[in-house]
C-alpha cells in the first residue's frame, strides 16, 4: 500500500488461501513450493489474569481498612464522648444566673 495512491484488493482472499493450504496438505505437497506463503505462527495465549470487578481488586483494601476502624472503636467512641461533653459545657453560660 505505501508508493500506491488506491488500495489493491488481494487476487485471492485468505479463507481461500487456508482452503488451498489445507487440500495441499492432505495431499502431502509441500506448500512453500507451489508458492502459498509460509504459515503463520500463533502466538501463545496471554498468561495475564483477568481484571476482574472493581470492588473485587479492592476488596483486601476494604476489609484491612474496616478492621483497622473496628480495633480503633474504642478510641473513637471516647473522643466523641468527650467532645460532645465540651460542646455542652461550652455552650453553657458562665455564670449561674
């Protein structure tokens, strides 16, 4: 395609090319000879693992996360406790009457 201005149609499409390689080589000519291009390799299967869902990937994160909260409970609750008791001292007024 590159040097020409239009794109050439192939003489003769590919499943036709596989149908002639096939009947060569149950015929057990060698198919290189009669000019049929060397056959492709495939290549092997991606080793990579799925993706998967999003709140699966962040699943282990979620859970460290919530225990990391749930063994600080105790501490949390103390903290509120005690700025909620500020909170009602100081919007009290300071003298008795």
């Amino acid at each position: 395609m590159w040097g020409r201005k239009r794109y050439m149609h192939p003489k003769v499409s590919l499943r036709k090319l596989a149908d002639m390689r096939k009947n060569a080589e149950y015929l057990g000519i060698n198919t290189e000879s009669i000019g049929l291009p060397p056959k492709k390799e495939k290549n092997p299967p991606r080793t990579k693992p799925p993706k998967g869902a999003k709140h699966e990937r962040n699943a282990p994160a979620r859970k460290a996360k919530i225990q990391k909260a749930l063994d600080e409970m105790q501490k949390t609750i103390e903290n509120w406790r005690k700025d909620k008791l500020q909170e009602k001292e100081k919007g009290k007024p300071s003298l008795p009457f």
